[in-house]
C-alpha cells in the first residue's frame, strides 16, 4: 500500500470515528491521513468541522452555568478556549478551501460572516 491509498484509509478510519463522535479518534486519523497526503481538503474540511464543533460546545458550557455559581474567571477560560478552536477550524478551512475552492460553502460563509475571511 502506498501513501496515497494508506492516506484514503486514515481517512476513511477516521470518517468512521467520526460518525461514532469520538471526536479525539477521528481527528487523529484524519491529521495522519493529510500527513502522507496534503492534498485532501474533505480530511482537512472534517478537522474544521470538529475543531468549529468542540468550539461550539466549549461556549455552550460558558453559557450554561450562567446563572449558577460558575465563576467569572471559569467562564472566561471557556470562551477562550472556544476562541481557540474556532481559530484552528478557520485554519483548517482555509487549506481546505485553498485545495478545493468551489466546495465548502459553509465554511466559506462562516469564515466570511466571523470575519476570519
């Protein structure tokens, strides 16, 4: 097996990981799949996805112990935290779109519509 088609099969492990929202699995398969091959933008696409939707649940958590005894400074780590992950989403879409420039339209329009365009 080549490192083209070992790439495909990281990819692939990775897909399935995904679907079983092991999230921490997935993205492991999937940087090793973009390792041996820099030209998969779905590899790099799902990363984003991943990195966007671990920053989504990272303010949900800032913003759901809002009114409980959560402190100030808890809350902040949060948010910083989500800042950072939308912050690797937009690099991973960046090189997905850079590498398929017609796909990804909402990514495109997240990037867009968050300034990061």
């Amino acid at each position: 097996e080549d490192q083209y088609d070992r790439s495909y099969t990281l990819y692939n492990i990775g897909l399935i990981y995904g679907k079983n929202e092991n999230y921490p699995r997935a993205l492991e398969y999937y940087h090793q799949a973009v390792s041996l091959n820099s030209n998969l933008p779905q590899a790099l696409n799902n990363i984003a996805a991943i990195y966007h939707r671990q920053g989504l649940l990272a303010l949900e958590m800032a913003s759901q112990d809002y009114d409980s005894a959560m402190e100030i400074s808890e809350e902040y780590e949060y948010i910083e935290l989500a800042k950072g992950l939308f912050d690797k989403a937009a690099e991973y879409w960046y090189q997905a779109l850079k590498l398929a420039p017609d796909n990804y339209p909402r990514a495109r329009n997240w990037l867009r519509i968050t300034g990061r365009a």
